[in-house]
C-alpha cells in the first residue's frame, strides 16, 4: 500500500489485471469514490503513459498512471467492493426489499443514462414494471436513497402494497435508521435537528436547512453518538420526515457535515488526511407494518467499504 499526500503519485498496473476502464481502475485501487476520480481524469489531473486521456480510456498491465496533487491511498489489491446489483434482504408476493449499493441510482430520470435499482427491480419481479404512479419511470418504488448512499429500501410488488406503503411513508410512519460519520466531535450524546428545508434558490438543485420563522418543508432528525474516532464522530440517526438531503443537511446546518459529502461541505473544512470513499451515510434499519398487520423490521451492516475506512481512521 502506498499512501500519498498532495504530491504526484506513480502507479504501475500490476501484472494479470484484465483490461478495465481508467476511472474503474482507480476506484479499485484507491480510496477515492468514482465520481470524484471521473473530476480529476476530466480536468487532466489523471496521466496515462505521460498523457490525459478519458474516464473510459483502458488500461493494460504495464500502463503508468500518475495522479498530478491529488490526496489518494493506493492498494495493490483491490478495495473490496460491494456487488454493483442491490441484495435480496427479504422477499414475499408483496413485498421486495433490498440492500442498495452504493453508486446505483434509484430510479430513471432526465440526464440519467446507466442502469438504475428501477431497472434491477423490473428484470428481477416483471410485475414490478406495471405498479404505482409512474410504472414506467418507479415501478413499485416508494421511497429513495441518494446515488452513493447505501442501505435498505422497501419496493412494492403489487398496487395494494404500494398504496399502503405510500400512505405509510407521507405519515412519517415507517422507521428508518442510518450511521453516519461526521466532522468534528458532537458533545451531546444525543439530540434532535428541527430547522425547515427549502431547495435553494440558485438552480443548483440542493437544500438549505432554514430556521422555522422562514419558508421551508417541516423536518426532523434525531441522533445518538455512537463514538468518538478522533476529531470525527460515529452517529445512529433516526429521521421522522423524509426530506430530500435531510441528513446531510441538517448536520451541515449544526456545523458537523458528513465525511465525504461533496454537496454540503463547509467553506474551509480541513481536508482529512485520508480520503473518504464516499458520503459516509448508510441506512442500516428499515421497519414498518405491512398490509396484514405484521410488524417487519430489517437490518443491514456497514458495506465493505465504510467498514474498511473506520478501520483506518481509527
């Protein structure tokens, strides 16, 4: 393993690896997430065999790929990655819910080119393409998570469910928990965000945490520390609305934005020694009452790669 500063750093594709895309390499081999590696190959921070080539550019066995001043870990082993298809957690004729990978997005959208957990969903359960308000864009898909955010999600098989689930989530009645890493160090052991979220006003397409005298959507968070890891903080946190970026917003908004979050980083964060690969968010707890009553509650651990960078920084 070698580890590099913002310095320029040399690395040679090791013997027996099969031809690959640069930007996959890359995030196999490094810590750093794919859509920050496709900004640095975009900008020509990326040489490969002494020239600037596209993402999608192959590399060989022999090649020599130098990244120019950016703050990177090189293993000579790949990462362990989590498999690109979400997982089957739990499964019944009405019901589909999954572990989400990181990177997949949940469902078609302008712009939006490459496959999609909607896409997963209809190959897996055909049936699943004819259900909700949208069948052809979210299929039985009644709540989301962000692109690298991973974790469970609850997908309906049948219209009944779907009607049932919806009304559940727009009465805030469905659990859900996630961890969470954090800038600095919370001092209370547990708290509640309640400022409003309103979309700013820039045409960026993100949200702004707004104090409750001001326009914005009701929302509320609820977190416990569940350590200390230096000047970071490990967080369970529980959300009572469904807010877009609620999370990532609300600890932006006290001051403790997530590790990794590109989108709500404050102006002048110190840069952390060690590259996180992703927002480091994962929803680990999913529960709610289907159509017969029954109370289901699932569970799913950290994914590889957050696992290995606690293993790091701590």
């Amino acid at each position: 393993m070698l580890s590099s500063a913002m310095s320029n750093q040399s690395i040679v594709v090791p013997a027996g690896t099969p031809p690959v895309r640069l930007d996959v390499f890359l995030t196999q081999h490094t810590d750093l997430s794919r859509s920050q590696l496709q900004k640095h190959i975009k900008s020509g921070a990326v040489l490969l065999n002494g020239r600037a080539v596209s993402a999608h550019h192959q590399v060989h066995p022999g090649d020599a790929v130098v990244l120019q001043e950016i703050s990177a870990t090189y293993h000579e082993q790949p990462i362990t990655a989590d498999t690109a298809d979400p997982v089957v957690v739990f499964e019944d004729d009405n019901l589909l819910v999954i572990n989400k990978p990181s990177g997949l997005v949940v469902h078609p959208a302008p712009g939006i080119r490459e496959r999609t957990v909607y896409d997963w969903a209809v190959q897996h359960a055909p049936a699943i393409g004819g259900i909700g308000d949208q069948p052809q864009l979210r299929g039985g898909i009644v709540h989301r998570l962000d692109r690298d955010v991973s974790g469970l999600m609850v997908i309906a098989k049948s219209q009944p469910m779907f009607d049932f689930l919806k009304s559940r989530f727009q009465e805030h009645a469905v659990e859900k928990e996630y961890l969470a890493l954090v800038h600095g160090r919370l001092t209370d052991t547990s708290g509640r965000i309640d400022f409003a979220i309103a979309r700013k006003a820039d045409h960026s397409g993100l949200m702004v945490a707004r104090p409750k005298s001001q326009e914005g959507k009701e929302a509320a968070t609820l977190f416990t520390v569940e350590r200390h890891i230096k000047n970071l903080t490990l967080v369970r946190v529980r959300t009572l609305t469904g807010r877009s970026h609620q999370i990532r917003v609300h600890f932006k908004a006290i001051g403790h934005p997530l590790v990794g979050d590109p989108l709500y980083r404050i102006r002048g964060q110190k840069r952390l020694r060690i590259t996180p690969p992703r927002p480091f968010l994962h929803a680990t707890v999913l529960g709610f009452t289907d159509l017969a009553g029954q109370r289901r509650k699932f569970e799913a651990p950290l994914p590889n790669d957050l696992q290995q960078y606690l293993a790091r920084v701590g």
